[in-house]
C-alpha cells in the first residue's frame, strides 16, 4: 500500500517567555493510503496538536511532516496553504458551518476555496456525497433547520467533497449525544470502506476508536502505542 502521510522525528516546543512546554516529542508515524487511524490519549499528551501540524496549521519545531509526497516543512507558506486546501479535509468538534448557507450551499464553498479560482463543482457529486451521508433530503435547510447530527453530516460532507488524501477529524463525535455519535461513526465506516479514505481522528472515546483499523496512543507528546 502507498504511503499517504508520514512524520519524522516530529517535534513541536512552544515557548512563552523563557518557558519552554514541549507538546511533541519525536513523533515517527506512517499512515497508509485507505487507513482509519484512531489517536487516543489524556488531555495535553499532544494529539491535537499532531493533528494540527499533520493539516499544516502549525509549523513543527523540528522534523518533518510528508503528505502525499509533498514535504510541509519544505515549503512556502502559500505552499503549504495550497497543500492544506488541495489535500486535507478538516471535521471539527465544532461543526464551523456557514448558518446563513444552506447544506448545498455550504459545499459549494468548499468546493470554490478547493479550486481557488471561485468555480464550483457538480450540482450532481454534490447530491451523491448528501445521498452517501443520508442527508440528500436536507440540501436546501440551513444549519439552525438541522439536528447536531445532521449538522455534523454536513460537516463531514463538506470534508469529503474535494476527493482529499487524508481527513483529519478533532474529536468529532464530542458534541453528539450516543445516537447521533453512532450514525456519524458509521458514515466515516462508511467513507473509508466505500471510498477508501483515508482517515486519523482524535478521540477520546474507546467505543468511537473500536471503528477504526488501527489504534495510536500518545502520551506525554509521544507515541507510546502503533497499533
């Protein structure tokens, strides 16, 4: 199988003051292309913050973080933007929607920052990506119209409708009651089974990890488990 992502030696210090707290530590991780990786561990052990430099939102202070090929601690700021906008769905505890854009219409912006250039895709894909998430009834409510697991749904369409590499999800079932939490697990089932995606989210939850393939625990800002 390829090699989707993979980190080495990672490393993330930040500092206030003269006071230094290290968030990671050496971090060494592959993920294969069509993986569903699960990353467990107490609060401040530093998954959110891998997750964050594994979307490019923050810089490492040492290693490297290669996704797809393309090495992030290479390349320009706009490059990594570019790398981010092109290859990476993010899904948030927060579903972060747009509340004046309709469900259709909160896709359809993400498909206009996926292509930089204000276009769009099909009325079409994005009818079947609705269709895969049980929300084809739902394109034209706004997110107040919608349950927090409909709302969700949106979100993770949102992530999936550019076709990315890898997406990223923080803790996305943290906000849901246990109904809601197990029809978001299976959509993601769902994606990677369907559509080979592949997947890393950060959880708390055993029961959420037990759908993944494999199980990565972190602790103190370093992989203590691979799966």
């Amino acid at each position: 199988m390829k090699t989707i992502l993979k980190t080495e030696n990672l490393t993330k210090i930040y500092k206030v003051g003269k006071v230094e707290t290290h968030a990671l530590r050496d971090v060494s991780l592959e993920v294969e292309q069509g993986e569903f990786v699960a990353v467990m561990g107490q609060s401040g052990c530093g998954k959110s913050t891998l997750l964050h430099l594994l979307g490019g939102l923050l810089s490492p202070t040492s290693g490297k973080i290669i996704i797809d090929g393309e090495d992030l601690s290479q390349v320009s700021d706009a490059r990594r933007t570019d790398i981010r906008r092109r290859k990476i769905g993010f899904v948030f505890q927060r579903f972060n929607l747009f509340p004046t854009l309709t469900a259709d219409g909160n896709l359809r912006l993400a498909e206009r920052i996926h292509t930089g250039n204000g276009s769009g895709g099909s009325a079409e894909n994005r009818r079947e990506v609705l269709r895969l998430l049980k929300l084809e009834d739902k394109m034209h409510n706004k997110p107040l119209e919608l349950s927090g697991g409909e709302q969700q749904r949106v979100a993770l369409a949102r992530a999936v409708i550019n076709n990315p590499a890898i997406i990223l999800a923080d803790e996305p079932t943290g906000n849901l009651d246990t109904e809601n939490s197990k029809i978001v697990l299976n959509m993601f089932r769902e994606l990677n089974r369907r559509l080979n995606q592949t997947i890393i989210m950060i959880t708390h939850n055993p029961d959420a990890a037990e759908n993944c393939n494999r199980i990565v625990r972190m602790r103190d800002g370093k992989i203590v488990e691979n799966g």
